[in-house]
C-alpha cells in the first residue's frame, strides 16, 4: 500500500490525502464508498453502534480543482450509524497552509438523530458534528446545532495547541448553548518525515485534557450541561 501511494506521488503533483481519499456517500447511495468506509460501516452495524471517525474525502466527480490549480479534496469526519448508512461533514475552517494545499473547506452543518437515546424534549436525541478548529475558534456552528435542537455536539480534533485553550473552548458549549459535548484529539508522539530529505522530526502531542499534571491524560473529554443531564438511553 505505501509503496503505491509512493509511486502514484512521485508520478503527480497530488497530495498523500487526495490519493488516499474515499466517498463517504457518492450520488448512488452506498455503492461507491471507499474501502475503510464501507470497513467501519459494517463495524458500526454488526455492533449496533456510532462510529465517528475522520478521513480525506473524495467528493462526486473526483477531485476539486481549486483556483491555485491543485487538485484537492475535504478534510472530512464521517458518521457510520448502527443501521450500517453513512455520511459526512466537511471541515469548515481549514487550520494553516498545511490544510489549504490539499483541501478544500465545506459549508453543511450536519446534524442527526440517535432514536436509541431520548433528548430532553422526550424525542431523539440529535446530535451535530464539527471538526478541530470548526469548534475551537468559532462557535457559530455549534449555536447552530443548539438553535436546531441539537443536545449533543461531536468533536474530533487533532492539535498540539494551547490544551487549556482548547479545552475551555469546547467546554464553553455547555454553559452558553446547553450542548452535552464529546472531543478526541490526539494520543502519543507525532512523527514528521520528509520524502525529499528522509529527515524526521518527534514532538509529544498533548490531549486536550492534559492541562492538569495531577490528572491521568485522557484522548476522550465530555462535558454535560444542565440540559442534557436529562438525556436517557430509550
């Protein structure tokens, strides 16, 4: 697999992610999902259970040819649900240069229903999705949600930023929105190599819940509002 990827690079101006990128859902439904895709739906469905989990996109018609030239694609969390469908959300905010020279940013809010729980209101509980920075430096998305109905906001992350600022960030949906809010960032070492140079670089990732020495880091943090302390499973 790595060494097809290395050729198919060293062949093209493409990025890793737009070689790697799948369909989450393409116009025919399910038929067109990528390997890992269809991989964690099937999981999700013999489980009974949520699975959120981050990816490139490919979108319908293949790649985005963006105004600089470059063929791009989204920086994508897809949700496979328990019934084995799946969907996505687009990353909004792209975070630096790093982002933008092989992705494009998106502009759906997605937001669904868990009928396997009850919300505060006594029906599903609904749920929206928004990715690292869509979360942490702008908070219209998630005011979005709660103004929808939403109760539960999901959010994966991958960041070796300020873990206090981060932290008090997602934590700030509880008290403002009355959104129950779940995040995973990063776990263990990040290692950087460069195929030009063969040179490699490690720094340690902290989580976003490592602002506390005397705690043990977590890679999983959720806080719950007075609102949604009423959430029960049905």
């Amino acid at each position: 697999m790595n060494a097809d990827v290395n050729r198919a690079l060293a062949a093209s101006d493409d990025y890793m992610q737009v070689l790697l990128a799948e369909k989450v859902r393409g116009v025919d439904g399910d038929a067109t999902r990528g390997a890992s895709v269809k991989a964690m739906a099937d999981t999700a469905k013999r489980l009974g259970m949520y699975i959120v989990f981050g990816l490139p996109e490919m979108p319908d018609g293949g790649p985005i040819v963006d105004a600089d030239g470059a063929r791009k694609v989204y920086n994508s969390a897809a949700v496979a649900f328990p019934d084995g469908h799946t969907e996505s959300f687009q990353k909004m905010h792209r975070a630096g240069q790093e982002e933008k020279v092989w992705s494009v940013p998106g502009n759906t809010p997605l937001i669904f229903e868990m009928p396997e729980f009850t919300g505060s209101d006594g029906g599903a509980l609904k749920a929206g999705v928004s990715i690292c920075r869509d979360g942490h430096f702008y908070p219209e998305l998630g005011r979005y949600y709660a103004a929808s109905g939403a109760e539960l906001l999901i959010h994966p992350t991958a960041t070796t930023g300020d873990p206090w600022y981060r932290e008090s960030r997602i934590g700030s949906y509880t008290d403002r929105d009355g959104l129950a809010a779940v995040t995973a960032n990063l776990w263990g070492r990040t290692v950087i190599r460069s195929m030009r140079t063969a040179s490699r670089s490690t720094r340690s990732t902290r989580t976003a819940t490592q602002s506390a020495p005397a705690r043990r880091p977590r890679a999983t943090t959720t806080w719950a509002s007075d609102a949604t302390r009423s959430v029960r499973r049905a």
